[in-house]
C-alpha cells in the first residue's frame, strides 16, 4: 500500500510539473518599453531680459540668452543646457503689415501638421502693456511643440518657437514641454515694449 501511494505521488507530482512547464512554454514573453530618465526641474524663478531690442521680458532664470545667427541684433535664443531646449526669438518692426506678420506665424505653426495630432490657439491679450498674441500648442511628434507671437498691433512683432536638439518623441519630452510651456507664458504675460 506504501508503494502505491508512494508511486501515485510521484505520478501527480510528474504531472503537475509537465503541465506548469507546458503553461510556461505557451506565454510569450515581450521585451520591457524603454524607460525614461527621470527629470528634476528647478523651482520657478525669473529675471529681465532688457537689452537694447525694442521689447523687454522674464524669463527663466536657469535659461541663458545668447544672441540669434542671423545678423539683426532683436533676435535672440534662450537656451534650457539642463533639457537641451530652445526658445527661438524673432523681432521684426511692423510697417502696417500686421495682417501679413500674423498670417506668417500661423504658417510656421501650422508647417507641423503632417506630424502633429492636434493644434490649439489660445489668444493672449494685456491691455494694461500693450500687448497681444498667440500660442500655438502642438501635440504629437513634432520638431516645434510650442510656438507664439506677441505684437502691439502697430509697430512691434516678436515671434518665438521652442525646439529640442534631439529627436521628437512626445512622451519622453512631455514632462519638459510642459515646464518650459509655462515659462513661456510667462514670458508673454510679461512682454512689454520700449
């Protein structure tokens, strides 16, 4: 009697180990997603930019200004080193062309549309310095996620775009356009002209 029950246990044993190592053959295994880095960003802190362009504003304190490669002097880059980001500035006095200038940044904006998912304009008015634009927010995998322009109407444009020295990719780089996003309107709350 030992004997059988000793042999019946080796049996279901033997069957219990075939069938889970049969189970295990059936899962495919799929290999991990990427990870991202995770991203410390500093506290919110600003100071003024007033150099000898026409416009002044904040901008984030961790960001540095550099001037732009072409040879008007009013435009600049802000450039994030941490997030390898920048925020392209181009000024250009108006000569009632406001028409033509607006129409113009809704074209650079509009250029990603064969990547972007969605785009959304939000208007921007300050009456108090004169002030009125838009941002132009775009999602999906495009080279320019944020793109603005700020004007007086009469005589003063100033267009800006961010773009990252990497290869678009929204959900890596989310987390930073968001952060960024909101220096930007900060950067337009506070736009004001000489």
């Amino acid at each position: 009697m030992k004997k059988n029950k000793r042999f019946l246990f080796i049996i279901m044993l033997l069957l219990v180990f075939s069938v889970g190592l049969q189970s295990c053959k059936d899962k495919k295994s799929s290999p991990k997603p990427y990870a991202y880095f995770r991203i410390d960003f500093a506290d919110k802190a600003y100071r003024s930019y007033d150099g000898d362009c026409p416009y002044r504003f904040e901008y984030a304190e961790q960001s540095v200004i550099y001037p732009g490669e072409d040879p008007n002097p009013c435009w600049i880059n802000i450039h994030y080193p941490v997030h390898d980001a920048t925020i392209y500035l181009t000024y250009k006095a108006m000569d009632n062309n406001l028409v033509d200038m607006t129409e113009d940044a809704r074209g650079f904006a509009y250029q990603h549309t064969v990547k972007a998912e969605s785009i959304k304009e939000l208007s921007f008015d300050n009456d108090s310095l004169n002030a009125y634009g838009i941002i132009y927010n775009l999602t999906g995998n495009v080279a320019s996620p944020v793109q603005f322009y700020m004007t007086d109407s009469l005589q003063h444009f100033l267009r800006g775009a961010l773009y990252f020295n990497t290869r678009p990719n929204k959900d890596s780089l989310a987390p930073v356009i968001d952060y960024i996003r909101k220096d930007i309107v900060h950067l337009m709350e506070t736009t004001a002209w000489k």
